[in-house]
C-alpha cells in the first residue's frame, strides 16, 4: 500500500461538477490500493471575489485580517470535496492548514512553512480516511491564521509529502506537464517525462511558470519526488526528481520563454569602481528586479552597462537611475521596450560543448539578432526582438532536435 | 471602564457599507471608554449560498463537513469588520470561534457550547485591541469544527459575556427590540424597556421570534444581562433580566401571535387508559413537535382530543395517527387548516386574578371564538380563527393597555 499526496489547484476544483470530478479521481487512486491524502486550493476565482471584498472595507486591509479572510476560500473547498467524496461513500474529512498541523512563521499573506505535525493526519489514514487538506494556508504556533502567497497550495501538497514519507506527490493542474516549450508558440514541442530539480527551477525562472521557484526548491530540498500532471486527462505527466546519470545525456531538456521584458542602456559610463554599484544601489533602493546585466568591453575609458527588466518596471526603473545617470556623468540612457527572453536549459550543457554555439547559430540563420547574452551552468538565454520570439522558438527548438 | 459584548446579526453586517457601519458603532463604544467584544454573523444570504454549494455536490452533506464549510462565512465577516476598524485607525483582531476558546461538544451543525476559555480575549483586550469573535462556531476538544445551529450567534453573544464577565451585553438586530406585540398586526404597540428571563422565553416560543429559547435559557442560567436593540438607529432597545420585584405590577407584558397553526381533532376516542398515549405516540415517532393538547369532558364513554400543531407538519400528522385512529375504535379525525395562535405573558399574571377572563372578554365583545385554551403560569394562549388575528390582537392589547 502505497501512500500519495495529490495536489488539484483552482481551475481543477473551479465549479461543483469540477468538485466531483476531483472526488471521482481521489476515490479511484484509494480504490486502487493507496492511502490519499488530497491538497485542494480554493474554487478558481474566489480568492479575487475576497480581495475585492477586502478593498470595500478598506483602501489596505491588514495582512493578518487578509490571511483569515483568504483562507476561507481553501477552507470552502475541502469541505465540499470531502462531502462530494463521502457522496460517493468513501470516508473522507477535510482539514484545514492549521488542523493538518502546517506550522508557519508569522509573516502574514507569504508566511514560511517552519514546520508540520502529521499526527492528525497519520491518525485519519490508519482509521481509513480520504485526507482533504487546505493548501495555501497554516497558523502560527501561537494560533494565528497564515497563508503562504502564490505558489502556496503546491508547496502546501510537497511539504505535507515530506511530512508524511509519501511515495509519490502528485500535481494536478490544468496543463499536461512541463513541456519542452510553450506549444501555443511551437506546436511541436512535446511533454518532457522526467526533469531534474534544477532544470524545473530554471525553468520556473525562465518563464515556463507550471510552478514556483520554492515549490521546487522544497521539493529539491527534501528530496520529494512529485509528478505535475492534468486533472482533466489520465494521461501521465512530467516527474520531477534528483538528477539521475543518464539526464545528462540530453544536452538541451527545454526551450523556455519570456516576454515583456524590456532592455536599458547606460551609455558610456566612466570606467572606474563604483559607478556600476552606484547605478544597481539606485534600482535595488526603488525594490526593482532585474534580470540580466552585461557590460560591455571597455573602449577607451567609458563601457555601455545594459540590464534587462519586466517591461512594466521600466518607468520605475528610469526614474530611479535618472539622478544617478548625471551623478557618474554618463552619456545618457537608452531603452528598448519591445524585447523578450529565449533560454535553452538542460543539465547536458555541463557536459556537452558547443551548446551555445548551435543556438546562436540557429537565430542566425533565422537572421535573428542577439541583444544580450547570458550563461549559466545549465542555461543559456539570450534577449532578441519580441517581434521574433516565435520564430526564433521554433529555430532553436528544432536545432536541439526537442520536437521528436 | 467597562465591558461591553456586542452582537451583530447577518442582516446588519449584509454588505460592506454596513460593515463599515458596524465598525464605526462599535469603535464609538470604545471611544466611550470600554473595552469591547463584538461578535458577528454571516453576511446575509451568505449561509443559503453554502448550503446550495454544499447541495451541488452531494445529496445529503456530512454534518462534519458542513459545519467546516458554514463556519467560512463568520469567517469571512470578522475579517472585514476587523479590517474596517483598523481603517479607522483603530486596533481590532478577528477570532474564529475556535480562537476565541468556544469549546464544544461533537454534535455537529447544533453543537452545545461545552466550556469557554477567554485567555486569548482577555489577553487582546488587555494589549487595547478590540475583539471580532466568529459567532454560530465552535470547536470540539479534539479540534473539529463545530456550528451551533439556529440563533447560534446570539448564544456565542452570551456564552463570551458570561465567561469574560461582561458588564453588559448587546445583541444589535434589524428591530428595535422587543415590542408589546408585532407592530406590523398592531400598530399601537410599543416597544418594552424591560422584560424578565421567563417572560422573554414565554415570548419565544409563542411566536416573537427575536430571539431563541436557548440563548435567553443560557443568559437566564448564568446571569448575563442583555440588551436587544437595532443597529440602524441609536434608540434604546429591550433589556432582559432577572425578575425584579416591579415587574409584577405589570398584568401582561406583551401579546405574541403565531400564524400558520393547525388543529386535529381525533373524535369520539374510547375513555380508556392508553387511548391519548396511543396516539401521541404515533405522532412523537415520526418527530412531529405538537403545541397545545385539549382533551373535551367525558361525554358518555368518549372524549375528543385536539392538538395544534404547525401548519406544514399537519399532512405528516394526520398520516402518522391514521392507523391508530382505527385501532383504538376512535370515530375519525377532523382538522382545521385555519387557526392561528394568539398568547398573553407576564409574571404579573401570578399576583393578579381575572386575567385570563379579561382576555376572554375582549375576544368576545369582536365576536371571536376560542377553539382550545391552553394556560401555564405566566401565560395564557388560545387557538382562533386566523382569519380573525389582526382583529383578535387589536382588542386584547388594548384591553390590558398596552398601547400606553
């Protein structure tokens, strides 16, 4: 008897039938020998109907208030799918995070999960029970109610599997698993079966944004091993493990996208230290994320820095080194909003050379300029014009021969 | 400095502007100089929705689980209310019922408050927060989420006054008290400044539904003196107490109608022990609650038996004696779809003679005629023509000059 954590995020629960389709499932994977426990996120929409709730009483509703009131929504969810389970007379009761035994620290609306106690939980599977979880949500060990921000339901699901030594952790969504490209832009871009943590998280980072960063690195950190699969097929999904030796016998496991992101020049800034610093302590002050930063080589004494950004910062940004630009006495400041992010991943790369060589090559044959350049062990992303992103998906996707 | 518990109902915290309302009387209370509890329905229409939620995925919900999925909507009003006091500047913090240490037993959607630990309230009154405790919820010794059922939320008003102490305890509601009789039948009815524990429950359960037996019971029990009041106006309401020696001078308090009664008559029933238990019996086995029972004097060696009992239990009723009927040789049944219940009440009735008579009398200068008459201490009831109510109710409170 096999002990499965099984994750079904908004859309997956979205209405009643939904509900009972999920219940349906649950049953089923009880039925075929295994204890289950479910970890359900609240009916989609319903956490933006509260927020919306939240601003009519108040301009900035406090973050322990908006904590209790959110989880209400999880709270709704396990209550219906337990009773839709029980419909089907099969035992099931529903916990919320606090009950489950989530302990979190207190920072409300994106608390950390400090710790679980799977007592109850243990209890209620050895009488039998289907376990219906909340994710998303915890307390704190002095009984404050918290909730984990985006992302908060799968880490909810991957920290309870930890908890419990559960053989598999199941994620099921609305898409098939982690594919190696976006398919609405490369139809022929297949599901990758098996991915290893680090490549999961470059490409949460990258844009392919199945799920977030902490999940994983949950996941990596106590060696959960989960599968992101979709809750309206039977069709197998993608599992995420530890790197095994034969993964690096493809160098490149996927073609991750990003659009919207916008380019800044600092133009002919004095070569000497400092004026870099000066310019990231002004956008790093302002709580802006940039991306990639690239410096250009020194030609007499003054070199271009450029940084890459999401395009909706850019105002913010601009604003922020505008003082700094005159301070260090730079030339000026140039920005290209309309570019987007292309990175190959793959834990081949460490092995394999010429990976870099046999992409650019591919957006040079689609007579695709590169703007920026970037590295990493097991990535390599480029900024190209945006107008081209989808031709130069498919070029790149195609030259790592990802589509057979 | 004093203590005040306040109560506010789902029609009065129905939408955010009335939330805000709320928030603003209750952070008056406390610029007035208390400290204060408030507790909280659900909004209004907020309880029927679950419900029709929880009857889209399962024919007959788990009591356990509803209960989890009701106490989402308490939820979600202590989190507004708390946040709209803290948009005016004040400190407030939110507790569901299990947080505020409304401990239960298991008998869930009409659970029984076991025990309550105030440690946490008296710990945020003390740090000069005000307290919004989830009403109508409870949890269990082991931690399962409980609901208490209809009027629960007045009860968590009183069970919280009675175990923080509470100078005085205010359930705000959409009347303005408790009145001399319904205004909407009598228009020269008044409202009562103060009527005692028994006189209130006599009122309850003839028919002036303000409040429920069982919280005036549990304020009677321990003493918790409250008052019933309207939150859409600043008019003083009804306080309920314990007898006071005044009160007697008061022959009647108030006049309570219940429409939407029906009377059986079993005829002609053998005068032999076990004829009245035979069918009773009957009706007591398929759960039907009956008021009034009149047995007629003995003519010959038969009597006819009436009872009342409420309108839309009368098709079960007649169903359940059915078979009795025949076996005890009784004549046949006759029923009256069209009665009415109208009901005297005050402790005054004990120290002064006449009363009932007087009552007879105004009935009988309308020409209204009484089918049954039921008396208990402080109460005398009649079962009429409801055709004839409006009228019926004109003449007795005037006849006890209650419009004064």
């Amino acid at each position: 008897m096999s002990l499965i954590v099984q994750k079904y995020g908004g859309t997956s629960v979205g209405t009643p039938e939904r509900i009972l389709n999920v219940a349906h499932r649950i049953v089923a994977t009880q039925d075929a020998g295994n204890k289950v426990v479910a970890v359900v996120s609240a009916m989609s929409g319903v956490t933006d109907s509260l927020i919306k709730l939240a601003r009519q009483v108040s301009p900035q509703p406090t973050e322990r208030e908006m904590d209790v009131l959110l989880a209400t929504g999880e709270q709704t969810t396990i209550a219906l799918t337990a009773m839709a389970i029980n419909a089907l007379g099969h035992k099931a009761v529903s916990l919320t995070g606090a009950q489950a035994g989530i302990i979190t620290d207190g920072v409300h609306t994106k608390a950390k999960i400090a710790n679980i106690s799977p007592r109850r939980l243990h209890q209620y599977l050895k009488e039998g029970f289907i376990c219906i979880v909340a994710g998303f949500q915890g307390e704190t060990s002095d009984g404050r109610i918290t909730t984990l921000g985006r992302g908060g339901s799968d880490l909810t699901a991957i920290a309870i599997a930890a908890a419990v030594k559960a053989d598999l952790c199941q994620i099921f969504t609305d898409v098939d698993g982690v594919y190696t490209c976006d398919p609405r832009v490369v139809p022929a871009a297949r599901k990758i079966d098996e991915i290893c943590y680090d490549e999961m998280l470059e490409m949460a980072s990258s844009g392919s944004k199945v799920m977030q960063s902490r999940s994983v690195e949950f996941a990596k950190k106590f060696g959960v091993v989960f599968e992101v699969r979709s809750s309206f097929n039977s069709n197998p999904g993608t599992v995420v493990k530890e790197e095994t030796a034969d993964m690096e016998n493809v160098v490149v496991r996927g073609v991750s996208l990003e659009k919207n992101q916008a380019k800044v020049t600092v133009l002919q800034v004095p070569d000497r230290p400092g004026t870099a610093a000066a310019i990231f302590s002004a956008i790093a002050a302002e709580n802006i994320v940039i991306d990639m930063i690239v410096q250009s080589d020194s030609v007499g004494d003054t070199n271009d820095i450029s940084f890459t950004l999401s395009r909706d910062e850019l105002p913010r940004a601009r604003q922020a080194i505008e003082g700094v630009v005159k301070e260090i006495a730079a030339a000026g400041v140039e920005t290209n909003e309309g570019v987007a992010k292309l990175s190959i991943i793959g834990v081949g790369m460490r092995s394999h050379g010429g990976v870099a060589a046999r992409m650019f090559e591919a957006l040079s044959r689609g007579g695709i300029n590169i703007q920026v350049i970037s590295t990493s062990e097991i990535k390599t992303s480029v900024i190209i014009d945006e107008a081209r992103l989808v031709e130069a998906a498919k070029l790149v996707h195609e030259a790592f021969g990802l589509s057979e």
